[in-house]
C-alpha cells in the first residue's frame, strides 16, 4: 500500500513538473515573438567567402533616426548563422553569406537592445539579427 501511494504520489509530481516547464518554455517564446526590433542600413566591406557566417559591415545606421542612435561608428561583424533570414529585396530571394558581396548595402533588422561583444570591431550574435536585406 506504501509503495502505491509512493509511486502515485511521485507520478504526480512529476506531471506537475513537465506542466510547469511547458508553461515556462511558452511564456519565454511569445516574449521573444513580441521583442521590438529596430531597421539598420550598413555597406558590406567583407563578404563571408572569407569568413564563413559572418558580414563585416561598415557604417551601420538606423534607417529612423528619431531617438536611436547609430549601434557603432565603426566596423562591426554580424554572426550569422543559418538561422538568420537572408533575403534579396527586389525578388525575395533566399540568400546565403556566400552570395552577399562586398559593396553591398544592406538592411539590419535587430532586437532593440542587441548585445554586442567589447571586441574590436565589435560582434553581433545571430540571435540578435532578425533578418538581413540586401538592397537593390
């Protein structure tokens, strides 16, 4: 009988530990979905034929100037990895590092309070980076 109640007991507790994770991992992602993002206009001075997953980018600005400063005078690297969308602006197309060539102006989308590493030049991780345009 101690062993039923034992075991009853330990499987509900366990029950309530799995609901309460799920509740924690749902919470955390819509956060994550409502983050606002700000647009950033950059030249690509290195492609990422060199230096697969990353963009090294030279005067990243906002695109809305009101009230956002620009995230780095500098050059600045952006990690990305192949969960960061890449796309040509004027068909949409999916692109990858490899097609982005230097010279390029590009459009940033990135979380409002990105964090960049205290290199020089400075890091933006992929998570950070919602989406890279390359404009026309």
């Amino acid at each position: 009988m101690k062993k039923v109640l034992f075991y009853s007991f330990l499987f509900l507790s366990l029950i309530g530990c799995i609901r309460q994770s799920n509740e924690e991992n749902t919470a955390s992602h819509e956060e994550r979905e409502d983050e606002q993002t700000i647009l950033y206009k950059g030249i690509v001075k290195e492609d990422g034929k060199n230096t697969p997953g990353q963009l090294i980018i030279t005067q990243l600005i906002p695109v809305e100037t009101t009230g956002h400063m620009p995230f780095y005078e500098g050059e600045i690297i952006l990690l990305t990895g192949e969960e960061v969308p890449m796309l040509e602006e004027s068909t949409n197309k999916s692109l990858s590092v490899k097609d982005i060539k230097a010279g390029s102006e590009i459009q940033v989308e990135l979380e409002e309070n990105a964090p960049m590493t205290n290199s020089l030049p400075p890091q933006i991780p992929g998570r950070s980076i919602k989406k890279v345009t390359v404009l026309d």
